[in-house]
C-alpha cells in the first residue's frame, strides 16, 4: 500500500522521510504518553520543559500531539492501525528451508467465559439504574422499571403480552404474590433466586402464570427434598392444578411408600381423584386386606359419582391373596352394600373364588401370574364394521350368555374410523386402537381409546409418527408402537412409547433394521420384534438400558411370522410354513407342531397356559395350542362372521361390568 510522505528535520540538521502512517503512530504514541503522565505525579501531570522544548525554546511534536484532543488523536491512531498489513505466510520455518505445513492454529475459537453472566449482570445494573428501560411492571403497590426484550426473551407470557399491547407504558401483574414480585423480576434478569419453605408455593404460582420454565422446575426439585407424609398429597394435588407432572409422579411414587401411614392419619387421601387413588391404591407396602379396605372407603366418599371407578379399582385387588375371615367382615358389613352394589358383587365374587381354590387347589405358578380379580377373559375380534367377544373363561360374568359368547349387551362398537392394518391391545381396561390406513385418507397416528366398562370411545393421544403395519404391545404399565410403514411407503425402524402416566408419545432407540408388517411380543422385561425385513433376525428391546440387540440365533422363517409369549417362551407362527418355538433359556429355536390354519389376517392369544390361534376368514374358527402335547384342537367356538382385516387380542371384562348391565 502507498502512503503520502512527509519531510521531517531533526535537531541535528539532518532530514527522513516518514510516511504519513508513520506520523500518525508517532503522534497516537506521543498522545498515550501524555495520558501517562497526567497521572504520573508531576506539577499539572507534564515533566520538566526540557522534555518539551528543543534548544532554541521551540515547542516538538511532542507538544503538538499533546495539544490534540482524544477526539483528534482516536481516529488518527485508527488510520494508522488500518494502514498496517499484518502478513501471513503459506509456510512454516523461514529462510530457504521453509517448508509448505498445514498450521494447526490458523483458525481459533474465541470463547470468552462468564459472557453471559457477565452480561446478564450488566443488563440488570441497567435496570436498578433505571437505564434504558422501556416497560414498568406493577404488582400491587411496588413498581419497577424492566427492559421489555429482556423479559419476552425469557418468558412466553410477556412475549405474546408485549406482541398485543405494544403502546402501554405500565404492565399490571395479576396472580403473583407481591412478596416474591422482586425475587421474580430479578430471577428473569439473573437466573438466580432463593427458594425456602415460607415462599415456595408463591414462587411456583409466579413461575406457572408467567411461563418461566426454569424457575418452574427449580421450584418443583426443591419440594421432591420436603416431601412427608403430612403434605406429599398436597403437594400431589398441587401440582397437577400447575401441570408438573414429574413433581406429581414422584408424590405418587413417595405416597406408594408410605401409604399406612396415609391411610391411618390423612383423610386427604380419601378426597384424591380416581387417577391418582387408583395409582397411588397399587402400592406394594399394604396387604390386600388393606387396600380393598381403602378401595371401600374412597368410593364410600363420594359413592354417587365414583361408580363407575369401581371395576378398575377392584383390578387391583390380588383376590386370593385376600383373607377368607376378612371377606366375611365386608359381606356382613352394610357401609360395604349401601355403597356400591357392584363392589358387594365384587367381594361375594372374591369369597367364591376362594371356595372354588380351597376345593381344586391350583398348582403353583409365578407370583407375577396369580389371578387378581375375577375377570371374564375374551378374544376381542374387531375392525371397521363392527365387534365380536368370544369368552374363554367360565362365563360366570354372564350366566345368561351362550357358553361360547360373552352377552351381547357387553358387545363393544366397531371402529369408530374406517381404518386398517392398524395395531391394538388392551390395558387397564381401556382397549387402544393406533395408527393404521384409513379409507380415501392414508395412513394416520390417531389413537381411538375404547372404555369397556363405560362402553364408549374417546381420542386417545397422538402418536408421533403415522404408521400402519405396525407392531403394538404393552409393557410395565406402558404402551410401544414398533416399525411399520409411514404414509411415504416407507419401512420403519423407528419405535415410541406412550406412558400412561403423563399421556404423550415418546420416541425410543430405532431397531437395527427398518421393518415392515412387524409382530411383536413382550416377556416380563423384554420386547421382541421380527417382522419384514432382509433376514430372520429377531431383535430384542430392554426398556432398561433402552437399547435393541438381536438374539443370538433365528428361526428359520421364509415369510411373516406372529410372536407369541407363553410361560417366558417366545413362539413364532407362520401362515405358509413350519412354526417353531424359541425358549429363552436354551437360547435355541425349535419345531413344534404348526396350527392346522394359518393365514396372514389371522390372530393369536395366549391365556391360562394355551395358544389360540383364530382364522377370521373362510372357517371362522378357533385352535388351541397345548405346549405340554404339542398338539392343536379345534375349540367348539365359531366366529358369526368373516372379517375384513381384524384386530385380533385379549381383553379382560370386570365382573362389575356384568353388574351394570342386570
């Protein structure tokens, strides 16, 4: 770059040649010198004139530079630096030896730490100087001046209230306690507040109406540390009205553990919703006797509205495990009849059940598998134009029915939408239906949500992906959808999880492989899944370590197969081929006997030690698989009708239900 030079004497007579960058460097020097000595002690913060005056008393550059002001200086020593060229070599070395090297520092990031915090804290100095400020927020009688970018940075609440009233100088705060205002306003500037006992549950409330997420979940960790007997219902209740739902399971889970003490001293159990009673009512630290004890009080609460709780309630009584003289206490007991005629119907039941084991002793079986309340089991054959419930237990629930058949007045309706290959099953006495192909639309994520006992569907939760062919199975009190095809004739890898609990769709770890018109089956702690793919190979799911892993060897399938667990023993179904059988314990696949009728649409069941295997399609008709012969029979069980690409499962039918329909 050329410069403009200048003509310079020294003192001594002799002249060089400065170009004007040079000067101005000189001069910004000369300048900074100056500010030096302002500070450096001497008389009016300059040094003895000799420094200043050449030998014929004349003023030097020096007195010049200094006789600018910054204002001059400033820009000059900007011109100078931009006229320098600082200049970076392709090589590494110098000289003749240099060599052409890739440098592992040509490119830096520049991070600077505490930024934010730093700015953060400089921007609430702003606001306690009252600089800049452009919005006032009164709650009651205290006001405070705030920056309204700041604040719609942090909360949603001042975002959409900033984007509707853009005119008025001065916010009213409503629902938040006056004594935490500040405490408030300072968090959404720092990031910081000090949570006690005394001023929690207004922090809470503020957080919740203002939207501060943050504050939100510090408030909601803080009450997980003060949870007791004497409030961890309070606290329950409390957070559902705010919507924490983690705060709300973790009070259920700390109720679960101390739930004789709540049923002895706190009535405030008593006054608990059905869907926290219900869980809560589950725990494992109570006997039986004490839980259908607790079950009788709560409905005794409110028995004119809580009816209709009863069947899932009693669902959670283990009957055999409770006591003969304590059933005998409850029949004799009229609180227990005037109550609730269905929960009477309920304990005659259990003290039958007891007759009945006490005259034909059960063999022993897994705890996990011990019958709990006495349930009508049925296969549930349904799709788009109507239901069919073939009854496999007793038909004690309706003696009036057919042996073969469960009554028709406990018929479920047909699909609410003219939906296909879509995947169902059942729990806790709702009956899902996801996803599938619906007629003229494509394929969905809708979940219809069947109540047996109130006979009506509902919208169930979105799931997050549409899908149909897919695989559907439930586990520890959840719900997975597994592969399929999305409405882009895609194969799926891809699986989610519905809790219950909190009612959303999650997605978990994909499959290892992308697999169309999957099956499913689910152990006591694992999902299985095989289904279309480039191979055989079955891939297990362990909800712990949340991840799939295939199983070390794979039946020899040509086509689609159907899972099938029985006694922890995975069972694979063919439609055109053998059938074999994996057990877990041997880790190896082998033949068994195939259903004298298999085809794509049909479906199987296991219950009470059997495989059945049901063909919807030409013969109607029901098998039954014993794993001890190794042999199918043909059940004296026929379906009324064909059926159009069913769903085919297993659902229980509470005897309460019977109840409501003499």
């Amino acid at each position: 770059m050329e410069h403009e030079n200048s003509t310079t004497s020294t003192g001594a007579g002799h002249k060089f040649i400065e170009n004007s960058g040079t000067v101005a460097i000189r001069r910004a020097q000369r300048s900074a010198k100056q500010h030096y000595r302002r500070g450096s002690g001497h008389p009016n913060g300059s040094e003895p004139n000799s420094l200043n005056t050449d030998t014929d008393g004349h003023k030097n550059e020096i007195d010049v530079a200094l006789d600018e002001s910054p204002s001059e200086t400033f820009p000059q020593l900007s011109i100078a630096l931009t006229s320098l060229v600082i200049r970076f070599p392709n090589t590494v070395g110098g000289g003749d030896d240099c060599e052409s090297e890739p440098r592992s520092t040509d490119v830096q990031d520049c991070h600077t730490a505490d930024y934010s915090e730093g700015l953060l804290s400089k921007i609430n100095q702003l606001r306690q100087s009252n600089k800049y400020c452009d919005i006032t927020l009164q709650c009651g009688a205290i006001r405070t001046e705030a920056h309204r970018n700041v604040l719609a940075g942090c909360s949603p609440y001042f975002d959409d209230l900033f984007s509707r009233r853009t005119t008025s100088p001065t916010v009213d705060i409503q629902n938040v306690d006056k004594d935490v205002f500040v405490d408030v306003i300072n968090y959404m500037y720092t990031g910081r507040v000090q949570i006690t006992k005394s001023n929690v549950q207004s922090l809470i409330v503020a957080a919740h109406n203002l939207q501060l997420r943050g504050l939100l979940d510090g408030c909601s960790e803080f009450l997980k540390t003060q949870l007791h007997p004497s409030n961890c219902l309070t606290i329950l209740r409390f957070s559902e009205l705010i919507g924490c739902i983690d705060l709300a399971a973790r009070c259920t889970d700390f109720a679960k553990h101390h739930l004789t003490e709540l049923l002895s001293e706190d009535q405030e159990l008593m006054l608990l919703e059905e869907k926290w009673f219900g869980e809560i009512i589950k725990s494992e630290h109570i006997s039986e006797d004490t839980r259908l004890d607790a079950i009788v009080r709560w409905v005794a609460q409110d028995h004119s509205n809580r009816q209709t709780a009863v069947p899932s309630l009693c669902g959670c009584v283990n009957v055999l495990r409770l006591t003969a003289s304590h059933l005998a206490d409850l029949r004799d007991s009229q609180e227990c009849w005037n109550t609730s005629p269905c929960l009477a119907g309920f304990i005659m039941g259990a003290m039958g059940a007891h007759l009945e084991t006490l005259e034909h002793p059960a063999p022993s079986k897994n705890s996990n598998d011990s019958p709990r309340v006495k349930c009508t089991h049925a296969i549930l054959v349904i799709d788009r134009c109507g239901s069919e419930l073939v009854n496999l237990s007793s038909g004690r629930c309706s003696p009036s029915a057919p042996q073969s058949h469960v009554d028709e007045g406990l018929n479920i309706e047909g699909l609410r939408l003219q939906r296909e290959h879509c995947a169902a099953l059942e729990l806790n006495g709702l009956v899902y239906v996801m996803g599938g192909q619906i007629t003229f639309a494509g394929r969905t994520d809708d979940v219809d949500v069947y109540d047996i006992v109130r006979g009506c569907w509902k919208n169930g939760p979105r799931m997050q992906s549409r899908r149909a062919h897919f695989g559907a199975v439930s586990l520890d009190g959840k719900i997975y959808a597994v592969g399929g095809w999305d409405d882009n004739d895609r194969k799926l890898n891809s699986a989610e999880v519905l809790g219950t609990l909190s009612g959303n769709w999650r997605f978990i770890n994909p499959m290892s492989r992308t697999r169309g018109k999957v099956s499913v089956a689910a152990s006591q702690t694992c999902i299985y899944a095989v289904g279309e793919s480039s191979d055989a190979v079955v891939e297990c799911y362990n909800p712990k370590t949340t991840s799939w892993t295939a199983i070390n060897s794979r039946p020899t399938l040509y086509g689609c197969a159907n899972l099938c667990i029985l006694n922890n023993r995975l069972y694979a179904f063919g439609y055109n081929y053998g059938t074999q059988a994996f057990g877990e314990v041997y880790d190896t696949w082998q033949p068994i006997t195939p259903p004298p009728v298999f085809r794509y649409t049909s479906g199987l069941v296991a219950h009470d030690g059997y495989i059945y295997s049901v063909d919807v399609f030409n013969c109607k008709s029901i098998e039954r698989y014993d794993p001890r012969k190794n042999e199918w029979t043909t059940q004296g069980i026929a379906l009324k009708r064909s059926y159009d690409r069913p769903r085919i499962l297993l659902v229980r039918i509470p005897p309460a239900t019977g109840c409501a329909q003499t």
